[in-house]
C-alpha cells in the first residue's frame, strides 16, 4: 500500500493547550476507572463481607456476581447512551452527564443500608461509567491532531489505569482501618474526580467536528484556532467542513450500518475487536484478581497488597503505553498484545493444573503463578486495553462515530456480562480450566487482527473513510483554497487510500 501524504504537518500539530485540555479530562477517565475497580477491593474488604454477611450467606457467590453482573448490565445501557446523548446535546454532555451519574452512585454507595441498594446503584454507577468510557475518547479523538491522536488518547487508557490503581491503594490502605464504615469511604473516594471534572467543564472546549455539524461554524474555527497552529487549524477546519458537507448527505440510521457495505466492514471489525479482546480474560483477570490469588493459597491483606501491585504495574506501563502506540501499526499492536497475554494464560493454567496448593508444597511454582497475572497485566496495558478506546472512535466518520463506540461498547458490555457472571462460580468449580475458554478464540482473533483489520495510525479522521472503501472519499492536497467539495471533476492533486 502507498502511504498517505496529507497537507497535516506534524511540526505545526503540537499545542500545549490541545494537551492540557485532554490530560484535563482525565479526571473523567480516573471517575470511571475508579468505579469500575473498587469492587475488585471490596470483595476483599473484612468490614464490607461483615456487613452483608457474605461470609455466612448461602447466595455469597451468587450475590458476589450479581454486583458485577448489575455493573456490567448498567455498562451496556450506558453504551446505548452514547449516542442520543453524544448527537443531540454535544460531546461534552455526553461527558458531563454520566460524570454526575457516578457521582450520584458513589455517594449512594458509600450510603447503601443494605443489599438491595447496593445492588441498584452498582447498576447506575455502571451506566456512568461506561457512558464516560466511551464519550471521552471520542471527544479526544475529535480535537486530537493527526499525528499525536494516538497517544493524546491513549491519555484515556493510562487515566483509567490510574483509577484503577487509585481504587486499589485506597482498599488496601481501608483494610486496616477498624472501623464497620471503613468500605463506605473506598467508595465515597470515587466522587471526587468527578467533582474536579464538572467543576471545569465550561472552560473545556466543545469538539469542532461537532459543531460544525451541529451549524456552528465560527465557533469551530476559534475552537480549531486554540488547539491548533494557525495553518494546521486552517487547513484542518477546511477538511472537516468539506468531509462533513459530503457526509450530510449520507445515510446514517442504524439500518445503514449494515446495509451499505463500508459502514457494515466498520461494524464488524468494531464487534470483532470487542469481542476479540474480551476473549483474552482482560476484564475477569482484572475484576477477580483478588479471587485468583486466595485460590493460589495468598490470604488476607496480602491479596489487597498484590491487587494494588497488580494495578501500579498496568499504569505504569500505560504511561509507557502513551509514547509506544504510534510506533506500531494498530492491527499489528493489538495482535501482538494478544499472542502475548494468551500465552501469559496458558503458562498460568499450566502451573496451577500440575502444581495444586498445599501447604508448604509447590512454592516456586505458585509464585511462578502470580508472576504470569503480572506479565498478563504488563502486555495487557501496553498492547491492547488502551489501543482499543484508539481505535473505536478512529474507525467510523463523524456523523456515525458516536453509534460506533455505542457498538464496540454494547458489545464488549455484553461480553463482560457472560463473563463476569461465570467467573465466581467457575473459579469455585472448574478451577483453571477456566482459563482454556479464553485461549483458543484469543489466538484466532490475533491471526484475524493480523491479517484484516486496517490500520488507522496516523491519517487525520476525514481520511480514514478510504481504508473502509467509502465511494465518497476523497484525500486532497494542494493549497488550502482547493479542499472543497467535488462537483464532478475534484480540484487539486488527491490520492486514494486502498481499502481493506
């Protein structure tokens, strides 16, 4: 394939406001990662088994999944949200919104008097969270510049991983507080990045493609003009405007994103990808991590002590993470990351089949054990967790990006579901065969990643239509006053980008 040249120069691309605001929204991102792993401390937690008598209840293990079922059923509610939210009141809603849902979830939470509450704001907090999970990368996407995109949002994934490693420290240090609320304030803690996100809400600029969209030209322009080089806002306000006008005229229901075929390639890899990386155990290694070490004969605070290890590991190489994604393929990237975390799973599976817990017996083995849970998290964050919330927002054009991410989101949602409703009793029952329903189809979907699914590094988002074969697409280049819309002779030199 021919590279693509485009007028974008990568010099004029970086801006220390464009940065600042996304490093900003991070905050949002820390809220959701924060939400979505503080159960994996609670479960741990004396003074939460105490209060809800999960040490004596017969329904322990089902309640244990329920609380992540109900997460997971709120994420997938959550990821139909995107869209309405995202098209009609703007990006920025679609963030401001679920960041007061999970707000509302963590002081509720933290206030549960029983159960039944619990539960149901489990599920609100899930909504929240996957709402922002999947908002916020768009809206990076959309006021990234080409050549930075990938690691200005992968500022999403390392945000996460510093929820998650937040929740986890604050468990651990929670262990050791005597006292029957100590649960209650690991999950009051999860208010405050949202607290610090709403807070600066106004002064975070809207996405310039949505306004263009939504009529507001001059108010894209001062936008474009803030995070960008004045040339490169130029040229870029110029190519949303044309690209925009040309998708206008496009169908862009839902039906079409089967029917017409390039929007249909789209939705399939976003589901593949969805699915693909699911099928790794990314969300069950994280989710149960403090279950899989007590099965490996580790008990009390040291389980919180090596979930937080865990956790600090992933965010460090999710900082490293941040300057490794464009040097890479995408494709290549997540196929790499899956070989590697899938092999990770088949050595763990290996060691605690032929090497069972006993007391004093088979130490070097079971530490060998947790060991590959570490190597899983390292190749996890560095290959795969962060490029895929890239990558989603990257594949489908502007007037259909937000019923994408609700698609790969839906789907990764309904993945979890399965899975994170078999994970208690599966462990309790099959033990680490568990681990061989992952294995086969993670392999599969790296040779699949590998050979078909197209890379989207570094094009600006209006260019990336062509990998998809869209008939409509054109690459211009030339001076500034040539990008316009094509009558039926396009001016200016262009070059088409070969479709997968």
């Amino acid at each position: 394939m021919e590279p693509v040249v485009t007028e974008h120069v990568a010099s004029r691309q970086f801006q220390f406001y464009n940065v600042a605001v996304i490093l900003f929204m991070g905050f949002a991102s820390v809220a959701m990662g924060y939400s979505a792993s503080i159960i994996g401390t609670t479960l741990a937690q004396p003074t939460f088994i105490e209060y809800f008598e999960l040490a004596t209840r017969s329904d322990a293990t089902s309640l244990i999944s329920t609380m992540n079922g109900l997460f997971q059923a709120g994420a997938f509610v959550g990821a139909l949200l995107i869209n309405p939210v995202g098209d009609h009141w703007g990006r920025k809603w679609a963030i401001a919104f679920p960041a007061i849902l999970v707000l509302i979830s963590g002081a509720l939470l933290a206030g549960s008097v029983n159960i039944a509450m619990f539960l149901v704001f489990r599920f609100v907090a899930g909504v929240g969270s996957w709402m922002l999970l999947g908002s916020i990368p768009m809206w990076m996407t959309e006021v990234a510049p080409p050549k930075n995109r990938g690691a200005l949002v992968n500022i999403h994934g390392a945000s996460l991983l510093f929820g998650y490693t937040f929740a986890c420290w604050v468990g651990y240090g929670f262990y050791f507080v005597d006292h029957p609320a100590a649960w209650r304030a690991t999950f009051a803690f999860q208010c405050l990045p949202c607290v610090i996100v709403l807070i600066g809400m106004p002064w975070l600029p809207e996405s310039p493609r949505y306004l263009v969209q939504s009529g507001k030209h001059d108010e894209a322009r001062r936008v474009l003009a803030r995070l960008h080089a004045p040339e490169e806002a130029r040229f870029e306000f110029a190519q949303i405007e044309a690209q925009l006008q040309v998708d206008a005229s496009l169908p862009s229901s839902w039906k079409s994103m089967l029917a017409k075929k390039s929007y249909r390639k789209r939705t399939l890899f976003a589901i593949g990808l969805a699915c693909g990386i699911q099928f790794t155990g990314v969300l069950v290694i994280n989710n149960y991590s403090s279950i899989i070490y007590k099965g490996l004969g580790i008990t009390g605070s040291t389980v919180l002590l090596y979930t937080s290890g865990f956790n600090t590991l992933g965010f460090g190489c999710g900082i490293i993470g941040i300057f490794l994604i464009e040097l890479l393929p995408r494709n290549k990237i997540v196929a790499l990351g899956t070989t590697l975390v899938t092999t990770c799973l088949v050595v763990e599976a290996a060691l605690v089949a032929n090497y069972p817990v006993m007391p004093g017996q088979n130490q070097a083995a079971l530490r060998a054990a947790v060991a590959m849970t570490f190597c899983y998290m390292a190749f996890s964050q560095l290959c795969l967790d962060e490029v895929q919330w890239v990558w989603y927002p990257e594949m489908f054009p502007t007037h259909l990006r937000s019923k994408g991410v609700t698609i790969g989101l839906a789907a990764v949602a309904l993945m979890n579901i399965m899975w994170l409703q078999a994970a208690p009793t599966a462990f309790e029952t099959i033990g680490w065969k568990f681990y061989l329903c992952f294995i086969i189809p993670a392999y599969l979907f790296a040779i699949a990643c590998f050979l078909f699914f197209p890379d989207t590094r570094g094009l600006a988002l209006e260019e990336i239509g062509a990998l998809f074969g869209d008939e409509e697409h054109e690459v211009y280049h030339g001076p500034i006053e040539d990008v316009h819309i094509p009558s039926s002779e396009p001016k200016g030199e262009h070059t088409r980008v070969e479709a997968v």
